[in-house]
C-alpha cells in the first residue's frame, strides 16, 4: 500500500521543513484505515512519564499528553527520586510556614531571601555585585508575580537589567552560534554548543507559554519550574545573563502557578550555589551528550567552526529528569536550611539582643555583629573577634552572649 502525505496540520506551520522532528514531521497519512482501536493510546505512558493534559486525536486513538508542545516537549522520567519528589510538596510547606509567622518577621524574612537570593544568582555566575545592581535584581524579583508574555523584546529588556558589564546588553535574541567555554584552550575549551539561532523562536515560545501556563496548566509547579529554567538556559538566547535569566525564570513560573502567594519567594539559588557541583551535573545531563554531536574546528584566537551531526529535534525533546530532581532537593534544602534556618535566627537575636542590651551598654552595630558571628560560630566568640571589639565590649560580655546564643541554638532533630 502506498502512503500519501496530507496537508500539514495547523501545529507545525510555524516550523520550517527542515526544523521538524524525524518523528513528527507535521504530516497527516490519509490513506491508512480511521480508527485504528477503540481505546485511545497515549504518547507517554502515565506509568513511564510524568503527563501533561491529554489533546485525542480521534482518528488515531491517540492521547498527546506530553510536557509541552510539538515545538519543544521536554520528558520527566518517572524514576524512584521523581516519585519520591513527586509525593513531597516542599512551595505548599513554605507557603504554610511562612503564613504562620508573625507579619513583621515576615517582612524581615522576605527582605533577607530577596537580598541572598540576588547575591547567591550572582555569586553562580562569579560576580560579586554592586549594590545597585543587588537592588535592581531584587526589584526584578519582586515583579515576578506579574503575568507577562516572555517575547524577545521583554526577555531582552531584563538581560540588560541583569548583566553588570554595559557592553554585554543586546539588543535582541542572538542571530548567530554561541558556545559555552571551559577555560581549556582550543576546540576542547568548548564545554556547549546552544541550538542554531533559527531554532530559538519555536523553542522559546513554548517556554513562554509553559511559564504562563498556557500548556499543562495542572503540571506540578516545581516540575514547570524546571523545564522553563533549564529549558532557557539550554537555549541559550544570549551571549550573557542566561543563568541569571534562567533562575528569575524559575521564580516567575512559580509565582504565576499561584504555588507561592504574591510576595513570596524561596531563595533556590542559596542552596544552588552550596551545591554548585551538584547544579553543574543536572546541567551537563543535557549539555555534555549535546556537545558530542557538534563538530567544533578551533581556527584561532575566539575563532571557531560549528558543524551539527544531529538533528534539531534534541534541543526540543530532551530528557529532563536529572534536572527535576536538583530542582527538588534544592527547594526542599533552601526550606528546610535556609528559610526556617533564617526564622530560627531572627528568633535568637530578637532574645540575645534585648538581653544584652539590658545588661551592658554596647554599641547597636557592634552588637549586632557579634550576635550574627556567635551565632555562626555555634555559640563561639573567638580570640581575634574578642580583641577587634575589645575597646567597645566589657570581657564579660563576651561571656553573656556566648551562653545566650548557645541556650537559643536550634537543637539537631532526633532521629
């Protein structure tokens, strides 16, 4: 029997021939026999993949019910983590425990995660940032509960917001190949090569529509999160600001999922940056079997050649599992360490502080920065700190806040 191709379906008009997918190549067969079985069959199994809403189609008994579009359709296997991560639920804990805490606390907790979360996405970059820039990307931060499309224009609106070098701003998505260097010389100095610059409208596009939720609107938030954060930074849009954009991304696609109410924010990237190696592994799960399938020539200086011997398709349908996993175990650290670690501090110092001042007359700054510093120290003032602070702290002081903060330390759970 012959095969005749039909009219291509309205989904894939906006891909060029040469874009689509060997698997999908947006072409109806019209003459196989209609209705091939009575129970529809769907293209990620539930048992196997972690499902988005299911599209029938009718003629086929097929279910489409994957984590995006034919444009860009990340998977998540279901493995013994991803179930394990699947059957926590650490944005519903945060929400929970920050509407517990008393409203001025709150203010104070909010400030502290928006500052170190600006610091830490930075500090993943090695930038140490000025305090202009820390208050732009805050303010960007705080902004994120506020729907918006992610076209060019806007996207390249915050790449310049987010950059710290003037010269790197852009003026729009890149229009020429762009590759990720180790720092070793040569053609093995090329750690990633992002997708072809045409393959970046259909690919973002989708992102912007899995952040506003406009595909897979029941998608587990944490999982969205993932795949439009890894998804634009696998991308690679700009020659810099990806990683920092990726990570605001991550924050925007939470707050739209209504999974943290406006104002809140869990600051990942504290623990992203504690766990940088751990970050770079769920990166290189994409950008490592990627790279092999480029064939880079080193002409000189930063002068290359880019050959692909793959197919496109990869930077569209990419496995996203190990990423989904990081992204778990970041927000339930950053919960459990990092945002109730800060109220169990606030909670110390509130005590220490009105004790000590109580008692002796110690300049506010000073007092401060030695409750923060024994604090972190277990409930230890060391010798080098005793003597910095020695003209303005009675000895027996020392002593006072030592003990204070050692009473109040949180206890390690028993097990």
């Amino acid at each position: 029997m012959r095969l005749k191709l039909g009219k291509p379906k309205k989904y894939c008009n906006n891909l060029k021939n040469s874009d689509r997918p060997r698997l999908f190549p947006g072409q109806e067969l019209i003459d196989l026999p209609a209705a091939l079985g009575t129970n529809p069959y769907p293209l990620f199994h539930p048992k196997t993949y972690v499902t988005g809403p299911s599209a029938r189609n009718r003629r086929w008994s097929i279910d489409v019910n994957g984590l995006g579009d034919f444009s860009h359709c990340p998977t998540v296997r279901r493995t013994a983590s991803i179930e394990a991560c699947l059957a926590t639920d650490p944005l519903g804990e945060a929400r929970e425990y920050l509407k517990g805490i008393g409203s001025t606390e709150l203010d104070r907790v909010l400030s502290w995660a928006y500052l170190h979360e600006t610091r830490s996405t930075y500090e993943l970059e090695g930038e140490t940032l000025p305090s202009n820039k820390a208050e732009a990307f805050a303010s960007i931060l705080r902004q994120a509960g506020e729907p918006h499309a992610l076209t060019e224009e806007y996207l390249t609106e915050l790449q310049n917001a987010v950059v710290t070098n003037a010269l790197a701003r852009e003026p729009a998505f890149r229009h020429t190949q762009n590759y990720l260097t180790n720092g070793a010389p040569g053609a093995r100095g090329v750690s990633y090569v992002p997708p072809p610059a045409d393959l970046l409208a259909s690919i973002l596009g989708t992102i912007d529509r899995l952040a506003n939720r406009q595909i897979c609107s029941t998608l587990d938030p944490l999982v969205r999160a993932t795949l439009v954060s890894f998804g634009f930074v696998f991308a690679h849009p700009y020659a810099d600001g990806n990683g920092r954009l990726s990570r605001f991304l991550a924050h925007y696609t939470l707050r739209q999922s209504g999974a943290l109410p406006n104002g809140y924010i869990l600051p990942l990237s504290i623990a992203m940056k504690r766990n940088e190696p751990q970050y770079l592994q769920a990166l290189q799960s994409f950008s490592r079997p990627a790279r092999d399938l480029w064939s880079v020539l080193w002409i000189d200086r930063d002068n290359f050649t880019f050959e692909f011997k793959g197919h496109g398709s990869i930077y569209r349908y990419w496995d996203a599992t190990p990423c989904v996993e990081f992204m778990y175990k970041m927000a339930e650290e950053t919960l459990r360490q990092d945002l109730q670690g800060e109220v169990e501090f606030l909670h110390c110092y509130d005590a220490v502080l009105g004790e000590t001042d109580e008692r002796f007359d110690i300049p506010g700054s000073t007092l401060s920065k030695l409750i923060r510093m024994a604090y972190q120290q277990g409930g230890v003032l060391s010798k080098n700190r005793r003597k910095q602070f020695l003209d303005e702290v009675p000895p027996e002081a020392f002593d006072f806040i030592e003990t204070a903060v050692r009473e109040r330390l949180p206890r390690a759970p028993a097990y």
